[in-house]
C-alpha cells in the first residue's frame, strides 16, 4: 500500500531469458518480477554465476528480455539509453580519457552545454574525492579511485536509475568498505534510484532499503527483505547481525 | 647503484668496439681479406667526406634525403589507407567479408616480389618505388589496424552506448582510439618495412638514394662505399624505429603495457 | 521443454544462414576481383597483354611453365627447388645459430653483457642492405645469398629467443631452486619451456624474412631461382609469367609458414595463446 506514496518508476515484469548456443540452452532467468519505486536503492543478492550480470544487462537494455518486460515510467527498455546509468564491475573506463574525459563522456556525446557540463563534472569529482586527479589516467588510478571514477560518471551524465553490477566485487577487502561507505555517502547527497547487484551480504545489508534475494541459476526471486535499519549503519550492530543470520539462511536453503 | 651500473654497461659497449675494432685491423693487415674489404681508415675518412664530397650526383645527405622522401611519400599514404581499410573490416562485418579472402590472397607475396610487375605498370620511375613502399607498409597497417578494431572491448563500447554515444560517435570515440596501440604496433613495423622496401626498390633501379649507393658500390667493386652506406642505412633505420616509438609513447600515453 | 529445444534448432538456424551469408559475400567478392580482371584485360583488352595479362592467360603460363624452359632458361620447378634449398638451408643455418644465442645471452649476464653491444650493432641495418656486401664476397653463388639468408633468419630468432627466456617466471626458478634444481636443470626444464611459444614467434618471422630476402638477393644475383624468374621475365615484357612467380612465392611462403605452425602445434603443449 506505501507505493501509492511514493512513485513507481521501474517495473520488471515476469521476465524471463534463455541463452541458446553451443548446442544447448542454459536458462539463466525465470520469471523474474519486482518493481523500484523512485530513489530506492535495490540490492539484488544472490549467488555467484546466477544471472545478476544478464538481469542487470537487461534493465540496461543491453540484451533483449526472452519473456516478458522491462519499463522505465511505464516505456519499454528496448535498448541503451542515457537516463540509465551504469557502473561495471570492471569498471569499464575509457583508458584513453583522463578522469576528467571519462566523467564527461556522456554529456559530451549527447552535445550538451559544454560549461555546463564542466561545473557538472566538478561538482561530481568532488563528491567522489578525486580533486586533483581530473588530469591522471586511469592506468594512474587504484581499482577503488577507478571505481569512484566509474560511479561519478554514471552519475554525471544524469540518469533516472543507476545500475550497477558488483562494483566493488574486484577489490579488496579494506578498499571495499571504504568504497560502501562513499557510495552510501553520494546517494545521500545526490538521491537515486538504484539497482545494485552483490554476492556480498554484508555489503547488502549496509547499502539496501530492499534486499531481492535470487534463487540460483535459472535466477527467479526467493524472497525479499526490507532493511529498514537507520543509516549509516553500522556492520556490528546487533541488528545487522540478526538480518544477516536471517538472508544467510534464506539464501543457504536455495543453495 | 644506478650508475654504476650504466658504467658498467658503457664499459662494455666500448670494449667490444675496441674488440672489433682490432679484429678488422687484424683482418685487413695481416690476412689475405685485404683484397675484399676495405680497412677502417679508409672507410671512416669515406663516411666523413662523404657529407662534403658527392658520391655521384649527391652528397651522402642527398642521397639520405631521396631515400627518406621516398620512405615518407609511401608512409603516409600506406598509413591513410592501411587504417581506413583496417578499420572498415574490423569494424564491420560485411567489409571483412568482401575485403578479407582477397587480402589473404595477396598478403603471402612479399612486397618486394612485386618490384618487377610495379616497373611494368609504373614505369621505372619514383611512382613503382612509391607503389612497392606503399604496398610494404599496407599489408603491415591494415592487418594491425583490423586487428585492433575487431578486438575492441564489448564492454566499452556497451558502456559508451549507454552514456548516449550513437553509432558515429562509438566509432570516433571508441573504436577508433581503442585500436590506436595496435596501429601503431603496425605502423612501427610498417615503418622498418618501409625503409627496407626503398632500399630494395634503389638497389633494383635508380641513380640516386641510400640504396644506390651499397649497389653501385658493388658494381665498382667499392667496397669502402658498401660499408658506408651500410653503417648510414643502420644508422638511419635506427633513428626512424625510435622517433616511431617515442610518438607512439606520446599518442598512446594512456596506454597500460607502454 | 520441447518449446526451448524448438527455439535452440530456431536458433542455430538462424546463426548457420548468417554464418553463409557472409560467406556467399565473400565468395561473390572474390568471383567479382576474378572477373574484373579478366574483363579488363582478357574481353575489354583495356590493359595491355604486357602490364596486365588476363587470369586465364595466368593460369595458362602457369601449367605451362612447369615443362617450357623459355624465356628464363628453367622450368618452374626448378626455379621453385632452387629457391627452396637456398632459403631452407639459410634459415636453418640462422636458427641453429640464432636461437642458442638468444637463450644464453638471456640466461648468463656476462653473455648478454659482451654480445649485446655487437648485437644491437647489425641490428637496426635491413637484411638486404647485406646483400651488396655479400656478393661482393661470396659472387653471386649460393654462397652469397645463403650468407643473406642466414642474417635475415638469426635476428629475430635471436630477438625471440632472448625475449621468451627473459619471460621464465621467478616463482617457477624458485620452486625449481627449492627441489634442489642445478642452474643447468632450470634452464632446460623451464625457462626454454617457458621460452617455446616466443621461439617459435622468431622461426615464424624468420622464415617469412628469409623467404623475402632470398627473391630481393635473386632479383638482384642469380642464374635461377623464382626471383629471378620474375626479375627476367620483366625485362622480357612477360606479365603473364612475372604474375606466376609472384603466386608461386606466395604460395610457398604460405605453405612454409603452414607446416611450422602444424610443427609449433606439436611441440608447444599446455601453454595457452
């Protein structure tokens, strides 16, 4: 009943896709449906290898749904398109643009303003703490300051929904909190709607307002969490504690 | 540490001069080579005269400056459409199906067996040279340029295509900067084809250029002037490979493996 | 289920008719260069006989050419076996020679410290800048152009073999050095296995620079052989059969770099590329 507040923007409707190739089919997502409504930040969890990466490729318009429908403000996805953003795990930088080039590139591309876009690029640098590296490359770059990188541009060129698919699955451990806690931080500055896909609970539960759990693969939805948790919070809390027992055992029965 | 080290290394680079240097004096004194090798006095007075003195209608820096304008005539317009035609294949299906069976066709034939047929059609003029200075920087730039287009990552260009970057600007802006490393792989190795393209191409027919002067000096029986030219032609070999590669460091300085 | 199966045949039909699509393309592309050529030259006569002979008149020349001995004085046999002995024999002297010195400059500082200098020394002078030199000294025999063979196939047999043995992992010589592995253990049992893949790179380049620096020394010195032939048969205005060389040279340079790829494939084992 709360969606009547707030709006709905994102709807995946029992959608479903088989890959076909080699002689076989591999069905890697079955009747997958839920809704984001605005500024919410979404995690989909769920194992390794069970088909967040084609989902989230899908709700980027990237590849086609097999059944059923994806639609951004009740538009079908049917392909890329600017007003979703995202952020890959491997962070997929242009290594020929400086930071600064890399920020740019979408609003650049789509011939807006250019001092517009200038202030805009700094103003994101800013936030994601990359002041003074405009000019470096990304070979320059730590993997996390290449992540900031990553999610300033996302956010940069202005989209309703950013996606973004394990982000911080390649770095280690004590960057990695680093990087959850500046994520956390940016979204509070500058709201989104997001999509984010994770293997790791912890990370779930510290960044969610909703946690979808996936089955694995085919990926189809087992159950859902709301984690209403003040924030930031805090990875030791009893609380976070309690939740993370509680999807650790949800999740361990879909093992 | 450091330079200890490059002393080291100079040390020895001036040893071994000195060491050959004694060996080829050893060679003309006192063995019966004398007779088809020229000593070291006379061909480093040779080397040193020759930038004063013509060697037969040029100075030696003539004879460097046909041979390079040669090289860079072909060069350029090897390099213009080596990387149009590379790119075309790698970046579009049907181009690689219509261009590629002819390319693998003729990519086998070493340029330089083309000198006869070129003389047929072009006369033995600079446009055959141009033509076999092209075609050996060609086949190296298109392959590479080919390569660096199709093996562009799938990831960056969904990346920029979600940014909003259309198809155009994919190409200019994706495609197109990502095969930079491998072009200039090509056009480094397209650029030492190249100078052994002219050299052949000199020693086959002309009265003027680098290679002119290694064959008239076998023609003579000069072997003082092969030597000369041998030492000028490495000489210049070795600077154009690294200014290539000091462009392609200021190009490519994004660059990871660089 | 039955549906999916429907879809995967749907599927892999389609990605077959895609797959000959682009063949058919390629295929008309080729029948089209074909006729072009032959329409210029052999139906249009737009081209002269004597720059530009038609594909029919090639192919013509070509089966001829294996029992006619005018206009070079050889059957193309001979010219090709000429060719073959000389270039086969200077790249095996190159590569015997040239991928030992590769290994042990790479392997034993001292080596590399003494021969690096002579080294980069020849390196930067192109292979067939020798070939003036080498007639001069060795006529216009096999000799000569052997010696220039030889230089074309060493340099990036050298090149190779230094590069590939300076790739051997450390961990690999520290567990080797752990098991009680000698220096002369760890050479032959990982850094040349390391090394191989890279060797081969410097026989490939080899054989495809000495197979070039053989026509460039026959156009230039020499009696027989297939550079020769097309150098000949240029002054004589023959097209038809300077075309027929310049396939026969390509097709052998194929066929060359073919079986050591076939012999790579042998010996390289459990290193991915």
């Amino acid at each position: 009943m709360e969606h009547n507040a707030v709006k709905q923007i994102l709807s995946c409707r029992d959608v479903s896709k088989t890959f076909y190739g080699d002689g076989k089919c591999t069905e890697v997502i079955r009747h997958i449906d839920f809704d984001v409504t605005e500024n919410e930040f979404v995690v989909l969890f769920g194992p390794g290898q069970c088909g967040k990466t084609t989902l989230i490729k899908m709700l980027a318009g990237l590849e086609e749904c097999e059944e059923g429908s994806i639609s951004l403000e009740n538009e079908k996805i049917t392909g890329p398109r600017p007003d979703l953003g995202v952020v890959y795990q491997t962070t997929a930088l242009f290594p020929w643009c400086t930071v600064r080039g890399n920020i740019e590139f979408g609003p650049k591309v789509r011939n807006k303003d250019k001092k517009e876009t200038r202030k805009r690029a700094d103003h994101f640098i800013d936030l994601v703490g990359l002041k003074g590296f405009e000019d470096s490359y990304p070979k320059a770059l730590s993997g996390g300051m290449r992540q900031r990188v990553g999610i300033a541009r996302a956010y940069c060129n202005d989209p309703r929904v950013l996606l973004m698919d394990e982000p911080f699955g390649h770095l280690d451990a004590q960057t990695r909190y680093m990087m959850e806690e500046a994520l956390e931080n940016i979204w509070q500055k500058e709201k989104r709607t997001v999509i984010f896909v994770t293997n790791n609970i912890e990370e779930a539960i510290y960044l969610a307002d909703r946690i979808i759990l996936l089955t694995n693969r085919p990926a189809s939805i087992k159950q859902e969490f709301k984690i209403e948790l003040p924030r930031p919070r805090d990875y030791v809390s009893p609380e976070f504690l309690k939740l993370r027992e509680i999807i650790t055992q949800a999740m361990d029965a879909t093992v | 540490m450091k330079k200890a080290v490059q002393l080291e290394k100079i040390g020895w680079v001036v040893f071994d001069l000195l060491l050959l240097l004694l060996g080829w004096i050893f060679l003309v004194t006192c063995t019966s080579a004398k007779d088809t090798f020229p000593d070291p006095v006379s061909v480093f007075s040779m080397l040193f005269t020759s930038f004063v003195k013509p060697i037969g209608t040029y100075t030696m820096w003539g004879h460097i400056m046909w041979s390079l304008y040669r090289v860079m005539v072909g060069f350029t317009l090897a390099s213009v459409t080596g990387i149009i035609v590379g790119i075309a294949m790698g970046s579009s299906k049907i181009a690689e199906a219509i261009i590629k069976p002819i390319f693998e066709f003729l990519r086998p034939i070493p340029p330089i067996a083309w000198i006869p047929l070129a003389i047929l059609w072009f006369g033995i003029d600079e446009a055959s040279k141009y033509f076999i200075i092209w075609l050996g920087a060609f086949i190296n730039v298109t392959l590479n340029s080919y390569v660096g287009a199709s093996r562009t990552d799938e990831t960056l260009i969904g990346a920029a295509r979600m940014l909003g970057a259309g198809k155009r600007k994919v190409f200019t802006r994706i495609i197109l900067p990502a095969s930079m490393p491998q072009i200039f792989a090509g056009l480094q190795v397209a650029m030492s084809s190249c100078w052994m393209a002219v050299l052949v191409a000199e020693m086959v027919r002309s009265n003027e250029g680098v290679g002119w002067i290694i064959i008239r000096g076998t023609d003579t029986g000069n072997t003082a002037q092969i030597i000369v030219g041998m030492i000028t032609i490495g000489v210049i070999g070795f600077i154009l490979t690294t200014a290539m590669s000091w462009i392609e460091r200021k190009v490519c300085s994004w660059n990871t493996t660089l | 289920m039955d549906e999916k199966q429907q879809k995967l045949l749907e599927h892999e039909k389609q990605q077959r008719a895609q797959k000959r699509k682009y063949l058919m393309i390629s295929v008309v592309s080729v029948c089209v260069f074909f006729f072009v050529w032959e329409l210029i030259t052999g139906i249009l006569h737009i081209l002269p006989d004597y720059t530009m002979p038609s594909p029919v008149k090639v192919l013509d020349s070509f089966i001829k050419k294996f029992y006619t001995k005018t206009p070079d004085g050889e059957i193309l046999p001979v010219h090709i076996i000429t060719s073959l002995k000389v270039s086969l024999f200077g790249f095996f002297l190159g590569s015997v020679t040239g991928v030992p010195i590769g290994i042990m400059m790479a392997w034993h500082p001292r080596f590399e410290k003494f021969f690096r200098p002579l080294f980069d020394l020849i390196r930067p002078v192109p292979t067939v800048a020798w070939i003036p030199i080498m007639i001069l000294w060795f006529g216009i025999g096999l000799g000569a152009k052997a010696a220039v063979i030889f230089v074309s196939a060493f340099i990036p047999c050298v090149v190779n073999s230094f590069a590939g043995i300076k790739q051997t992992s450390q961990v690999h010589l520290w567990v080797a050095q752990t098991f009680g592995a000698s220096r002369r253990e760890m050479l032959f049992r990982i850094a040349i296995p390391t090394a191989l893949p890279s060797i081969f790179t410097g026989l490939r380049l080899s054989l495809g620079s000495s197979w070039m620096a053989l026509v460039a020394a026959e156009m230039l010195a020499a009696n027989k052989g297939l550079g020769y032939m097309i150098y000949t048969s240029r002054s004589l205005g023959r097209a038809d059969l300077i075309i027929v060389g310049m396939l026969t040279i390509g097709a052998i340079g194929a066929i060359l770099s073919y079986v050591l790829g076939i012999a790579e494939k042998r010996i390289v084992k459990g290193v991915s590329r």
